[in-house]
C-alpha cells in the first residue's frame, strides 16, 4: 500500500459558538446552513489530495443545486458530475450542467427517456450497469428513440476475506471474465456504447480508521484496509487491461471516494476520482488517519424547555442518517461544546432532549448547533441553505427540496 498522509495544517478561521449564534441571530430556526470560508479550505484540500486527477463531484452528498455550481466553480480539478438517480443527471443536465455519469443502475423507462431528451439537445449523460437485463432494457429504449447511450461498468470493489465480506454490496462484476462479457454484450448494441467503468471501494473510502478509544478496533481496520486495497486494485487494473485488450475503449476510469483519495490515486488505471462527502464534512468523517476535514455544514435547533438542571430540550432533530442502525448515524451536539444526546431518546422527530454539562448557560430560546452524521442527506430535510461567510449571511440558496426534487 502507498498512502502518502496529507493531514495539511490547519489554517482555520476561528470558528466557536458565539461566532455562528451572532451570524444567525436574526433567522428563525430550525435552519440549516454552510459555512463558506470552511468550504473553500475543504475544496482546496481536496485538490492536494487528488494530486495529478481530476475530481468528479458526488452530487448526493450536495443536493443543492447552486452548491454545486459552488464546488464546480473551484477550479479546473473538479470535472464533472456523479448522480444517483437518472432523472437527477436529467434534471440537472437541464440546469447546465454536463459530463454527468448515473452512479446507480436504473431500468425506469420514464428516467430513461430523460435522459434521451437531454442527449438529444447534446449533453453527455452516462448510465451505469452491471447487469445484461440492465443493458437489454436501455438499449432499447435508446433504439426506439434514435439515440446512443453511453454506459459503464460498475465494478465490484469488495474483498471477501474468509469469514469476513469486507465492502459493500453493489455489483455482480467482479472479476475479469464478468467484466469482458458484459462489456461484449454492449458491444453487440446499436443504441448503447460502452465509455467508462466505475470501481467504488467503499470499505477503504466509507470506513473511519482513527476514533479516539477504539485503538484495537482502528488498527484491524487498517491491517484490513491495506490488505483490501492491494486486492482490488489489482482486480481493476486487471480489468481495465483486459477492456483495453479487447478493442473496448474506456473515456473515463472513476475510482474512489472521499476517504480514500491516497491510496486510490495511486492505482494507474484510475483516470479520476470521486468525491462530495469531504466537502459538506459530516461526523462520518471525522476520524481518517491520512486527513482531516473542517466542519461546513450544520443545523440549528432552539431550546424550548428545561426538564431539570441536567436536561434541556430542543424543537425537531431527528435527522437520521441511512446505513446500519447505530449512534453513529445519529446527529451530533456540536456548539457549545459538552453537550450530549441522550441513549433511550436520541434525536426525535420533534424534538431532541440533551444532557448538558455543568456550568450550562444555555436558556429557553438559545440555539444549539448540530452536524449530521452523512453529507447530503441533511438537504432532505429542508427547503433551503443559509451560506455564510465572514461572520454573516452572504446569501439563501434552494436545496433539491426545495426545488420540489425527490428522486428516491
């Protein structure tokens, strides 16, 4: 494994509760908010990371569309965009954006013409596949409608190690042969072509290795991690070779996510890379051993009551994060400091009781700042963005929410 650390100083704008409680004095709350001059530092890190490759943005991890014009803007790194959904990559096509790859296959007819619509008005829209009813379903479609779609492959990045899977569950390639077949399938083909592949090792990108306490548990990670990650780089560089072989031509090789920048853009059959989640800064992210992310986004609630002098109770909260049941897809107490979540409620629906620490001065009417645990998700929940920089307000913006957009 090579995996240069890249825990960059931090040169970071003096950030504290009295800082973003001035800032948001005048906004009633709930409301959720991103803190500009943290992103710009995030954006800049991002680039280090990435070294000599590009940056394809991972629009989950926004849902907004003028944050992504925000991030795309950084600078010539960040290229293009990687959707969830087809009618997102539509939709967003239709909003001016382009060299937009679906990371997630889809068989809707109606997102599929979509996505015809937009190639005819000349948009570059790529659709993921990892399945021969997948590629059937799309081809035709594309047939009826005189067009030609661009697919890639979606590459299984897990390692399975005896008595232990370790990675996610995704596609059903995961090896050279599947891969050549699949690829000979599109080949065969008249409304669909074969431009990219997908490797996504989310056990190396997903996965903390560095929480305070858990030493054993962040060492097996590692050991674990490394062991992964020669496995399938291997297996992606084996499979890109192969392609190539067989006279099937890759625009466009995607790897990686925001947790494993280092190890990822080592692996020379990489073209690019992808990222979203290291922007926003959620507390999924908190504990890497090869970097750190400043905090961006955030969500104030108000105290609304007082239980005793331990207990203090906020309006809403209950913003839980997808993935494995557990208190880390719980929001967090952020600002001030010492305040925790307690076990038997959690974050609720409407409203979030908290312990609090001795010395509290916090009083029916104050804010308290949370961080949700996964990046875009938080968009879910409200309408809009308050985007603040240099100790105010500098503008609104809509999430896809707010834009009337549900795409799952």
């Amino acid at each position: 494994m090579s995996c240069v650390e890249t825990k960059l100083p931090l040169e970071v704008p003096a950030r504290d509760y009295n800082y973003y409680r001035g800032v948001l004095a005048e906004h009633p709350l709930p409301v959720a908010f991103i803190d500009l001059d943290h992103l710009r530092i995030n954006l800049e890190r991002l680039r280090q990371r990435a070294g000599h490759l590009p940056v394809r943005l991972v629009t989950k991890s926004v849902r907004s569309v003028e944050m992504i014009r925000v991030m795309m803007a950084a600078g010539p790194f960040m290229k293009g965009l990687l959707c969830y959904s087809a009618a997102e990559a539509a939709w967003l096509a239709s909003e001016g954006f382009d060299d937009i790859v679906v990371a997630y296959p889809t068989v809707d007819t109606h997102d599929i013409l979509k996505v015809t619509a937009q190639l005819r008005k000349g948009k570059s829209i790529t659709l993921m596949v990892d399945n021969l009813a997948q590629v059937v379903t799309i081809n035709e479609i594309a047939t009826i409608e005189g067009v030609v779609i661009s697919l890639a492959i979606d590459l299984d990045m897990s390692s399975d190690f005896p008595g232990l899977y370790f990675g996610v569950h995704r596609s059903p390639i995961n090896d050279v042969a599947r891969a050549l077949k699949l690829a000979d399938e599109i080949a065969e083909r008249r409304g669909v072509i074969l431009e990219g592949l997908m490797g996504y090792e989310g056990q190396i990108a997903g996965l903390m290795d560095d929480v305070p306490g858990q030493a054993i548990k962040n060492a097996i990670i590692r050991y674990l991690k490394k062991r992964s990650i020669r496995e399938v780089h291997a297996r992606r560089q084996n499979v890109v070779k192969a392609l190539k072989k067989a006279g099937h031509t890759l625009r466009f090789v995607n790897g990686g996510g925001t947790g494993s920048f280092e190890s990822t853009r080592n692996d020379t059959s990489v073209t690019e890379l992808a990222a979203g989640s290291g922007l926003y800064a959620p507390t999924l992210f908190d504990h890497y051993q090869a970097f750190e992310l400043l905090p961006c986004a955030g969500f104030a609630l108000t105290v609304t009551r007082t239980q005793d002098a331990d207990v203090m109770v906020c309006s809403g909260g209950g913003y839980i994060a997808s993935g494995p049941a557990g208190k880390d897809r719980l929001p967090q107490p952020w600002l001030p400091a010492g305040y925790r979540l307690i076990d038997n409620e959690a974050a609720g629906e409407v409203q979030t009781p908290l312990r609090r620490p001795a010395g509290s001065t916090l009083k029916i009417g104050d804010p308290v700042f949370f961080r949700h645990a996964k990046a875009g998700e938080l968009c879910e929940r409200f309408n809009e963005l308050l985007l603040i920089r240099n100790g105010r307000v500098e503008e609104r913006v809509l999430t896809y929410r707010g834009e009337g957009k549900s795409f799952f």
